[in-house]
C-alpha cells in the first residue's frame, strides 16, 4: 500500500513539466489524482498512464486566468474522485513569457503574472480548506520558484508572485497549524521544461552565449534538474512522514541557493 493510499490530490498544471511528475509521483503512491490545465490533450495523457498503471485520475481542462473556471474545480473533483485532501498549486506563468526592465514592463503581463502564480493559489487554497478543516487533515503545497528568495533579472512579476507565494504559504501554515493542515513550498531551479527553455534562450542570446553555455552556467551541478527530481520532495511532504513539516520553503536547485 502506498503512502497516499485513497487521498485525493489536485495538481494545477499538471499536464507537463514539474506538475505532471507531481501528478504520476502522487498516483504511484496510492492517491486519487485530478489534474488541470488548458491543454485537454496533454492532461488525457496524464490520465492515462495513471489508469493504465491501475490508478485513478481525472482530466479537468481550466484557465486559472479566470475566477468562474477555479470556484469550479474543487466541486468537480469531489464528484468525481472526493474532497481534495491534497492540494498542489503548481500552474503558473513565467518570466520568459515577456522579459523586460522594469522601466518598459508591460502592465497587463504583471496583472496576468500576480492572478496566475499567486491569486490563483490563493483562491484554490480558500476553496479547499473548509473540507481539509472538517476532517483535521490536509496537505498544500505551493509550487515558488528559487525567485521567491532572490531576483530575476526582466522578471520582476514572476520574482514578486513567488516572494508572495512564500509570504502565503507561511501564513497559511501558521493559521492551520494546530488543525493537522500544513502548508509547504517547493522552490526549484532551473527545470527543464518548455518555460525554461525560453528562458534559456533570451538569456543566451542577452549575455552572447551559446544555449549549451548558458545551461551549464546555471547551477554549481552544471545542468538542468528533471521534473523527476522535483517529485519526490512533494510526495513526502504529502505523506504523513512530513506530518510535523509545514512553513518551509524546499530548495531544489542544484546548489544555486545555498540558504
């Protein structure tokens, strides 16, 4: 039997990249998985290689852009799968999306930025309490970012969002603390993913330097992490094994924060 065994999880962005190794990490574990995205066909995939290895899962297609789309995700999980027991906040925007100065930031960017990588947490964090309260268990966790410790350079939204990520989570923790709720961040590096990768080439192209270059200038290890390597962090912090860790933000980054 897995850690997880009957929990039910909801992993926002969870189609690829560090949200789909989340998703199969906590199915693997026993844990009923929903995850949501825009992209329907990426999120089947998910689903299916959760079913086929005999798990259970559900596809839920959803802009987090929009308040309508979260206030329905939880009701929709609970018919299907239960009330969430597990929530992962790990959709969000990145800095590659539209680097800039400060001076010439574009404003709509900044306002997608905040309602992406921090309000839409923060609403899903509200929705999903009032159950984890009800049965004195519940787990969240907050997908920052290395950036919510220190800055990025033309990504002042996606350094602001996360800071304030970290800001909620400890809040979060420290309101819940005494009702078997715990709140936790996961804070990695550099991922290889596809919003990293622009990234990687803005920066290539900013400092003169090849892609390769760049790539193994960004941590003391010389390499991208794997998505693979972010998910065993959020399946123990899950688990009951981290049941007396809440308020921290986890560092997995190749040794680029050594805090």
């Amino acid at each position: 039997m897995g850690k997880l065994q009957d929990r039910v999880a909801l992993v926002t962005g969870g189609g690829r990249g560090i949200g789909r190794a989340i998703a199969l990490a906590l199915a693997q574990e026993g844990a009923r998985v929903a995850v949501t995205a825009r992209t329907a066909a990426e999120l089947d995939e998910v689903v299916a290689v959760i079913r086929s290895a005999g798990g259970k899962a559900q596809a839920l297609s959803a802009d987090l852009s929009d308040r309508a789309a979260i206030a329905g995700l939880l009701p929709q999980v609970a018919k299907e799968l239960g009330s969430v027991d597990i929530l992962v906040n790990n959709a969000g925007i990145g800095s590659s999306a539209n680097p800039k100065p400060l001076l010439e930031y574009d404003d709509d960017f900044w306002d997608l930025s905040l309602m992406l990588n921090l309000t839409a947490p923060y609403l899903l964090c509200k929705a999903a309490l009032p159950a984890m309260l009800q049965r004195r268990w519940g787990r969240i966790l907050n997908v920052a970012s290395i950036n919510g410790k220190v800055p990025s350079l033309h990504g002042a939204a996606y350094t602001a969002s996360k800071h304030g990520l970290l800001g909620l989570t400890k809040t979060l923790a420290l309101e819940v603390a005494a009702d078997g709720i715990t709140a936790n961040a996961i804070c990695p590096g550099p991922v290889r993913t596809v919003m990293s990768d622009k990234r990687l080439e803005y920066d290539s192209r900013r400092l003169g330097i090849s892609k390769d270059e760049r790539a193994k200038s960004l941590t003391p290890m010389g390499r991208f992490l794997e998505p693979e390597e972010v998910a065993p962090v959020a399946v123990y912090l899950a688990s009951d094994d981290a049941k007396m860790v809440t308020g921290q933000a986890f560092n997995i980054d190749g040794g680029m924060v050594m805090t």
